[in-house]
C-alpha cells in the first residue's frame, strides 16, 4: 500500500510502509496510552484539587480571550459502541433545570473571573446537544454569550445526531454565528448499524450538509469508527464510498475502543464479535489509503481535512494546537468548560467536574463550582505538555524552539533524549531535524507512541492497560 501522507497527493515519497512492515510496527507499537488532549492526563489529576482552587485560579487567571465548551450529556437512545458521559432519558422536560444549572455555573464562573472576556471558541458536545428542543438550544447559547461575548470570527461548532436534527435547529445556529457542525455518522453499513444500535442514512446526511451549507457553515465533519462489530474492508470501504460522495470537510477516523469496564453497555457485544487486530488494521489502512487518495490531508492521529480547511492549512503554518476539544485552530488564552465532566484548562490548572449529571446538579443547586479534581501544573509538567503538543501538532521538537521558550538546551533537560527517541528513528518514524527531531509520514501513524516518550507519570504507572485504549 503506497499512501501520500502530505497536502499535495502528487508527491510520491511520502509513504506509509507496505502491510506487512505496517503490520510489525502497529505490533510494536499498539499498546495502551494517553490520547493527549492533556498532559498530564486526566488519572495523574488529584481530588485534592477542588472548587476553591478553580475559583482562586480563575481569580489569578490572565487571559484575554477564552475557548468555551458545553457537555449536555442527554441522548435518547443507547449506542451500544459510547463510552462516552452520557445519560440515556426520554423526558425532554430535564432540559429546563439542566439549562438553569449551566446558568448558574456560567455566573460564577464569569464572576471569578472578574472582568469579560472575548470569546473566540464555542464548542458545544454531548451526549447529543440537539437533544435539546430549538428554543432550548437558543436559549444555552445566549446563556453563554451574555457572559462571554463572541468575537465576530469566532469559531463556533456543534456536535448533532444526524437522526435526530431538524432543519430548524440548523437554521437557529445558523443565524446565531455558528460556522462548524459535526454529525456523528461512525458507519453507514446496515449490518454494523445493527450491532452498535445506531442507524443513519446517507440520503439524511446529504440533506442536512445540503441545507448547513446554503445557511452558511464553512465546515463540516464526520465521525467515522473503525474496529465496530461486523465490521470488514469491504464493508467500511463502501460506507466511506457514500460519504466521500458528499465530500465533508474533515473526518475524524476514530479507532474504537472497547473499554468495557468504563461502558457496560459494550458488553453487548464480546470481543469475539470484533474484528480481529489484522482485520482492524486492515480496515485502518484501507481507508487512510482512500481517503488520501482523494485529496484529504492526513493530520495524524485520527484526524483528516481537505486542503483548503482552516485545519489543513494551520497544520501546514505550524499554528496547529489541541486540548480538550482535539485538533483546534481558533484557541483561546484558556478553555473553560461548562456541565458535567467538563474540563477546564488555564495556563497552568487543569479543573474536572462531576461526571454524574445528578452529582453535578447537586454541586451547582448547593450554590457551588463542581470542581471533584485537578491539578497544578509543575515547571516540568508544562516543559513536557510543550514538547508533546508540539510532535502532535506541528510534527516536529527543535531545540532553538524549546531553548528559546523554556531558557535551556533541549538535550539539557533530557539528557537521554537522543537513546530515548533512537528505536523510532531507526523504525522510520522519525528523522533528525535541524538540531530536533520531525515525525515523517509513516511517523503520522504513530503520534500516540511517540508522546508517550516525554510522559514523564507513564514511567510509574502500574494500570495503564486499563486508564488507556490502544495507540493505534
């Protein structure tokens, strides 16, 4: 398999290895780790760390503009395949107190903070946010907007259930400055719909990306898994087939992760109705080498983007970054997350509330933050965080960069840098670098891997196989 990893598909050495030596690296290389939408990640973080240190933190906090995420964690129906926080309810009439409550933390929040800030990020998840009625959603973003007022760029998107959105929910958002959606879509196959207990269809898609876009939305993303129940290449190669045809603007190609003591409901499902690890890493390759070879940029990780996407062109101007919300452009100087299990990160405090929703109601109806862990950053905690984001998002360390910004040589702090990061090199993944090191095309495949070098918490963790999915 010959598959071009770069913007332009004409340049022909940038490969990924044939199977058979993709097949021995993914072996190598496909063990449990951090996904790094933190460092550190989420299990190093402390129940020490509670409300007042978020309000004190926020007191202190600096920032002029700010990234705003929203978790409504509703859904009707129960995907068999989530591990997501969600809670599965019927009653539409738990909107109104869950809206009162996220009125409440967006004020006190806003209040600790001291002074307004510009928001240049909106995003809001689930759940499933449209889960909300019309009137419900506009009334969660003017909530929102009221404290933190949005520039006139900003970046706002939206999380939907393609089953379930009705033209009038576009149309609000729409006109409410919402430029981005993301349809959670995970596989169109009729057989795999069956055993994850989620259903779309294609014609749907194509109405509701019709409609997004005469409105106005500059973006629109696809969720897609591979590794589901009966799941195979030809299967996934026909479900990409119909989405291809409508050609959205990112696709988010998740592995799926079977995690069952964080999701019973997976347990519907044993791992012998999965796909087998060359089944899966077939299918995996497949449908980087069809997505690439029509025109999308492969960003790493999970992540591609068609060329002329806001993504593709911050990943080639090295202006890339990720938290909470993953692959990002339009960050703000913080992020500050609102319902339950949102995560908040300042310069140097990460900030988790409650994950039950009936725990974090109580926490606001107490007239408190639901802040149940965090942490304080260390000066080595943001030396790594920097050298991580800068491999996920710009592909590349230097050592100017990280003398210039952290005041001392790279190899300094990292006396065994060069023997750490060796094996990689010699496996094709990385390639010296002016001083560094840059992750080549095949390296894309291996980002997970790869961080994991400067995770200084891994080194003494004894349950890793069961905090973290597979890296590949």
């Amino acid at each position: 398999m010959q598959v071009d990893l770069r913007t332009d598909p004409a340049e022909l050495g940038n490969k990924i290895p044939e199977p058979s030596r993709l097949r021995e690296l993914i072996h190598r290389y496909s063990g449990p780790g951090p996904r790094y939408t933190s460092y550190p990640t989420v299990p190093e973080w402390s129940a020490e760390f509670g409300p007042e240190d978020y309000r004190r933190a926020l007191a202190a906090c600096d920032a002029r503009s700010v990234s705003l995420y929203v978790h409504v964690p509703f859904c009707e129906r129960l995907c068999s395949f989530c591990a997501c926080n969600r809670m599965i309810t019927q009653d539409h009439e738990i909107a109104g107190p869950f809206l009162d409550r996220i009125e409440r933390e967006v004020a006190q929040v806003a209040d600790a903070l001291g002074s307004e800030r510009a928001q240049v990020q909106l995003a809001i998840g689930g759940g499933s946010p449209n889960f909300l009625r019309t009137h419900e959603l506009d009334r969660l973003i003017r909530i929102v907007d009221a404290r933190f007022p949005p520039e006139a760029d900003a970046e706002r998107s939206i999380e939907l259930d393609p089953r379930r959105t009705q033209e009038e929910q576009l149309e609000l958002l729409m006109a409410r400055g919402f430029n981005r959606v993301s349809f959670g879509v995970q596989d169109l196959d009729e057989k795999v719909q069956q055993a994850i207990n989620r259903h779309s269809r294609p014609e749907r898609l194509a109405a509701l990306m019709d409609r997004a876009r005469k409105l106005g939305a500059k973006g629109i993303n696809f969720d897609l898994i591979y590794g589901l129940p009966e799941q195979n290449v030809a299967s996934f190669q026909e479900t990409l087939r119909k989405v291809l045809e409508l050609r959205p603007d990112r696709i988010a190609l998740y592995g799926y992760a079977h995690v069952t003591w964080i999701s019973k409901a997976q347990r519907s499902f044993e791992k012998k109705d999965l796909p087998t690890p060359d089944l899966r890493l077939a299918i995996f390759a497949a449908a980087i080498e069809r997505l690439c070879g029509e025109g999308y940029r492969y960003l790493g990780m999970d992540h591609f983007a068609l060329p002329e996407d806001s993504l593709a062109i911050a990943a080639d101007e090295e202006r890339l970054t990720r938290n909470f919300m993953g692959y990002t452009v339009a960050t703000g100087d913080a992020l500050l997350a609102f319902g339950p299990s949102g995560i908040s990160e300042l310069d140097r405090e990460y900030a988790q509330s409650e994950k039950d929703p009936e725990a974090w109601a109580e926490r606001i109806d107490q007239g408190g933050l639901p802040i149940v862990r965090g942490l304080t950053l260390s000066d080595d905690d943001v030396e790594r965080r920097w050298l991580i984001r800068k491999l996920l998002c710009a592909g590349r360390i230097s050592d100017d960069d990280f003398a210039k910004t952290f005041g001392v040589a790279l190899r300094e702090r990292i006396p065994g840098l060069d023997r750490e990061l060796g094996g990689f090199v010699a496996d094709g993944l990385l390639e010296a670098d002016d001083g560094g090191y840059r992750v080549t095309p095949a390296g894309r495949l291996f980002l997970r891997p790869l961080a994991m070098t400067f995770d200084a918490y891994l080194k003494t963790s004894e349950d890793a196989p069961r905090r973290y999915s597979a890296t590949v």
